[in-house]
C-alpha cells in the first residue's frame, strides 16, 4: 500500500443482458478481479487489445460505471463508498480524458463555458475568476486566448483533444484517466499531445493512468504497464521488465504482432497468436488464454487450472503457468 | 415535397449561409462536413440575414404579421362590431360599407373577419404553447427517470394515441361542455402525446451522447445535466413539432366550430362563421362562408409554410456533428 495514491483491489464488472422471448439472461464479465496501485507522480498503462476492458475498467475506477465488486481507495478514501453527492464532490481531483474529444464537447458551448463549467459545479470562484482560470488552462495546453469563443467544431482534431485536456484540467486535479487520448488523432499530431501531456504531468505534478492499445506508446509514455486480455490482468510490471522481458504468452503475442518499422527486422516469421474466432468462449476452469496459447494449448494445466496472479520476478506480476517460456523459446530461436 | 438536397442547393444559391468572420489564427482546415450552417447561433445577425435571403420564411411571416396587425388593430380602426345586428342590412354583398358583405342578421363579415384572425391566432397559439409546454416537460421526465415512471407515462400516451386526433379532442370538447376553451383543451390533451414522445425518444438519444458523460466526469449533478445539456440539445426538436402543429391547431379549431362543438354562433370565429354561412351559398351569398374560409386558408398555409422552414433553419439532427 505504500505511497499508492490509487489502488485498485479484485475489481469485477458484469454486464447483464436482459432476457427476452426464449432467450435467457447472459451475464458477460468484461473485467474480472483487476487489482493495480498508481503511485503519486507516475504515469501507469492498461494495455491490451480491442474488447479486453481498457475503457470499461477505465470508467469503473472513476465510477462513471459502477463495478459489480471490487474496492477502489484514492488517497485513503474508499471510492465505491461515497454516495453520489460526495462522489461529485470528489471528482474535482479525479479527472478523465475521453478518446473523442468532439463526442466529449458538448457542441452547443463554446470553448470559454466548456471550461468554465467544471468550477461552476465545483463552485470555484466567481464568472471573472473562472474566465481567468480558463484561459490560464487554454495556454497551457498550448491554445490560444482569442479560441475561448469559439465552439467544439471550429477546431481540428488535435486542438479538440486539447481542449478536453483543459477541461480535464481547469479543476488541478490529482489524478487524470487517459483514455486512449491519442487514438483518434492524426499520426502527425500524436506525438505533439503526447509531449504535451507529459509536460502538463511534470508541471502539475499528476499521476496519470493511461489506457491504450499501442505498446510503443505505452513503452514511450508509463512508468509501469498492466496487460489486460478478455477483462482479465494477465501481466503487470515496470516498463523496463515488461518490454525487456515479457513473461505471459499473451504479452509476448502482442509485442509480436506489433508492426515492426525495421525492413530487416521483418523477415522473422512472425509469430502472432491468432484470434480465430472473436467470439471463442474463454474457458471458464483453465487459463483464458488457453485454445490461442501457443504454450499452453496442448496442456492439461492450463486447460483445467486457471493460473493465479503471482509476483514472478521483483514487481513482475503475471498470470501464467509457464512464465517466461514463449519468449524464452522465441529467443533461443 | 422538394428534397432537403434542392433546399440546400437553392438556399446556398441565394447566399443563405451566413460567411462566418475569418478570425485570425484560423489555419486549421475546416472539416467539410461540419461547415458552419444557418442558424447555428454563431452570428446574432442570422435572423435579420435568413429574413432577407429566404424567400419562403419571409413570405410565410410578412402573411403572418399582416394577420396579426390585422387582428391587433383592426377592431380599433373598422369600428363596425363584429356581433351586432343590423337585420335591415341582412345579407349585402360585399361594397364599400361592408367590404365583405353581411350576414343573415346583418353583421359586418369584415368586422367579423377581423376578430376572427385574432381568436384563430390566439387559441392556436396557446394550444402549441401549452401542449409543447406539458407535453415536452412529460416527455423530459419520462426519458430522464426511466423504468416505472417512463413505462406509466408512455402508455398513458398510447392510449391517448389509440384515437383520431380530432375524435378526442371533440370527445373532450364535448365533456367539457362545448365552447372554445373546451376546444383548447380537447387539443391540448390530444396533442400532448405528440411532443412527450418526441421529446422522450429524443432525451434518450441525447442522455447516451458521450458528453453527457463527460459532464458526469467533471461532477455535474443530474439535475445540471438535464438543465444545462439534455434540455438545450431537445429544444429545437420540440420547437419544429410546435411549428407544425400550429397550423394543425388552427384548422382543428375551425373544424372544431364548423361541426358545432367549438367556438358558438354569435363568436366571430373562422369555423363556426363558415357554418353559419353555409345554406346561403345556395342562395348567391357566397361572401359569409368563403371570407372566413379564405382566411383559414391563408392562415395556415403562412404557418405551415413557416414550419416547414423551421424545421431546415432550426436542423435538430445537424447542429452538431455525431
């Protein structure tokens, strides 16, 4: 627990289906038990492929969605106890990114009431004090002044993303969920918001948690990486670990799958765990990554035990009951 | 019907679009589809600007206006009364002294006519005003409590949609005891159904736009949610509706007086006025009916005419990008 300054415990959220004629009631478990802590000050990813929970767990830590268990304690307060009024109150230090600024901007207010209405609800100051702020917080992100007028559409993709920054940030919280904040930008303007975000990190001193599917982002930008297939965790560790050493299958599976930008490199077969079929039961006694699991596929183990989370190497978490051995044998090849 | 495609050709043509200022420091590339559109509030000079270039609006509002100043001052510059009796003067054709004849009892049609464009205006007005008004406030409420109060409502409003419009208004009318605020009210009722499920389909498709959730992630309340961003985004939804049926409202009130049920007979009203004329057209004196019928007429073709517009200028689907 030491110096975590938001810490995840065995969260689970359960969507249920309603049952209609003849079709029963289906429950789908988009994260089972996810535990991680973020320190104050570090930047902490959630990596994995589409469908694998980023978003849904991204949006349950915050209660935007509310998990079906789980604890989640910020700064020593239990989020999931607060009832909705204190939660409101409490959102002033706990803000969030949204992959589509232009869905996340309310289109009918211009960039000056957009800014101006989280210390609105939050009561900070009066119109002239919260114009101030806001235009403080616009040349932060690196906007102008005279954009304070203007409304979501009248900026391009990039500029947008960083209003949604601003918005994030007019209230100084402490902790900031990215989600995907960099996804539905253009290549060229990726890098840009990434810096900007580490920038805005060092300079008011936030603790990020940040959701993405790119590795050489996350490799870029965390301090530590958590790797999530089918809602559940299937490895976490510091950068330097994880991409130097990848102990779960899945991980190594997707450091593979990356496009490499190396022509020489390329020639490698490359060994990629196939998702054959989207909708593949994962089996509900072994290891989910079982029937794709180049290791564990023809073994009894895993298709009857489900490994637990355990601390393979200092800090190195991983779900697996042969750690290390994909990426062992790959390297051996 | 001409296609929103022609409109918007024939609108851009005759330079609609309002040219937004180019602001400086403004290189970004405009997205094409999110180019600035009539109406979007940008300029305060829209509505003069929309007057003088569309042609449609501009019509349907100089009838409209010239209506109302009819109504408004008519009756303190024609000084003949609409309900008095003149039984020497029964039935003159239309001439300087009566510009729109006279009826069976003498009354000065035009008078009539007069007072008629007021009531007609007036209660259609206030049946759109207070049916948008409980209708769109039901339907506000259904979409943003959901479950039992939502499922209730709805088929409440069902049931109230099982009948012709105009069948339960008059089954109310009648209930209440004929007379023209009856009839207001049959219509209000009958109409309710209209705007609460348009507004409740509306305020669900609204409450799952992802900045609805963005506000919930900076700590606004529900109530602030409502207020501030359901409520804004549904109000031109339910000022197109209240457009269109301003002119339903105005007719079903005349078809209201016309089979008796409304507005009673000495009432200078457009349907009952039509009725009270309708044996002399028989005889020659065509001017008791067909004045207050082309009146009718002209009425709800400039407020149709406007709605129609209103529903292009106001876009509730295009105001922002999805």
């Amino acid at each position: 627990m030491s110096g975590a300054l938001l810490s995840v415990e065995h969260l689970t959220k359960e969507f249920h289906t309603n049952a209609s004629f003849g079709r029963r009631a289906e429950v789908v478990r988009a994260l089972d038990d996810v535990s991680f802590e973020v320190r104050r000050g570090e930047t902490f990813g959630l990596v994995g492929e589409s469908g694998s929970g980023k978003s849904t767990l991204a949006r349950c830590v915050l209660r935007l969605i509310e998990p079906t268990a789980g604890r989640i304690t910020f700064d020593g307060i239990d989020l999931r106890a607060l009832d909705a009024k204190r939660m409101r109150r409490l959102r002033r230090r706990l803000q969030f990114v949204f992959q589509d600024a232009s869905g996340a901007l309310d289109p009918r207010m211009n960039v000056g009431e957009l800014l101006a209405e989280p210390l609105e609800i939050h009561g900070v100051g009066d119109r002239n004090e919260r114009r101030r702020r806001g235009r403080e917080t616009l040349e932060l992100v690196g906007l102008t002044n005279e954009m304070m007028d203007r409304r979501p559409h009248e900026f391009s993709g990039g500029q947008r993303q960083r209003v949604g920054i601003a918005r994030a940030l007019v209230l100084r919280p402490e902790v900031v969920v990215l989600d995907e904040p960099i996804s539905a930008l253009d290549v060229s303007v990726q890098a840009q918001v990434l810096n900007l975000l580490r920038d805005l990190q060092r300079e008011l001193g936030l603790t990020y948690v940040f959701i993405g599917h790119d590795l050489a982002v996350a490799e870029y930008f965390c301090d530590r990486v958590a790797v999530l297939y089918l809602g559940h965790q299937v490895e976490s560790a510091s950068r330097e670990q994880l991409f130097s050493r990848p102990l779960h299958p899945y991980t190594v599976g997707l450091f593979e799958a990356a496009p490499v930008p190396d022509p020489s490199r390329r020639s490698r077969q490359r060994r990629t765990i196939v998702r054959d079929d989207a909708d593949m039961p994962s089996p509900l006694t072994g290891c989910p990554l079982q029937p794709r699991c180049p290791v564990g596929r023809h073994r009894k183990l895993c298709a009857t035990t489900r490994p637990p989370l355990e601390e393979h190497e200092p800090r190195h978490v991983a779900a697996c009951h042969f750690p290390g051995a994909l990426i062992d044998e790959h390297a051996a090849a | 019907m001409v296609g929103r495609g022609d409109r918007w050709d024939h609108r851009a043509m005759s330079g609609a679009l309002p040219d937004a200022p180019q602001r400086p420091g403004s290189q970004e590339p405009r997205d094409e589809a999110r180019a600035p559109r009539v109406g979007d509030g940008r300029g305060r000079a829209w509505p003069r600007r929309l007057l003088r270039t569309d042609r449609q609006i501009a019509a349907a509002l100089s009838i409209l206006g010239a209506l109302v100043i009819m109504a408004v001052l008519g009756p303190t510059l024609w000084r003949h009364s609409p309900t008095a009796t003149y039984l020497a003067d029964s039935l003159a054709a239309p001439s300087t002294a009566h510009p729109m004849g006279t009826d069976s009892n003498g009354r000065d049609i035009f008078a009539r006519f007069i007072r008629g464009a007021g009531i007609s205006i007036s209660a259609g007005a206030t049946v759109v005003f207070v049916g948008a008004l409980l209708g769109g406030a039901l339907g506000l409420v259904a979409g943003l409590a959901r479950g039992i109060v939502d499922s209730v409502a709805m088929r409440v409003m069902d049931a109230l949609l099982a009948f012709p419009a105009l069948i339960l208004a008059m089954a109310i009318t009648i209930g209440l005891g004929v007379g023209i605020v009856s009839a207001c009210a049959g219509l209000v009722l009958s109409t309710i159904p209209w705007y609460a499920r348009l507004i409740r389909s509306e305020v669900l498709r609204v409450s799952q736009l992802p900045f609805i959730e963005a506000a919930r992630a900076v700590g606004a309340a529900p109530g602030r949610i409502a207020r501030r961003h359901v409520v804004p985004h549904v109000m031109p939804t339910l000022l197109v509706q209240a457009a269109g049926a301003f002119g339903y409202s105005i007719v079903a009130l005349a078809a209201l007086g016309f089979i008796g049920v409304g507005a009673q007979i000495p009432t200078p009203e457009w349907g009952a006025m039509i009725t009270d004329g309708l044996p002399y057209t028989l005889t020659g004196q065509w001017w008791i009916s067909v004045c207050p019928g082309l009146g009718l007429m002209l009425l709800v073709v400039a407020a149709n005419l406007l709605a129609d517009r209103v529903r292009d200028v106001l876009d509730p689907r295009g105001g922002y990008a999805r």
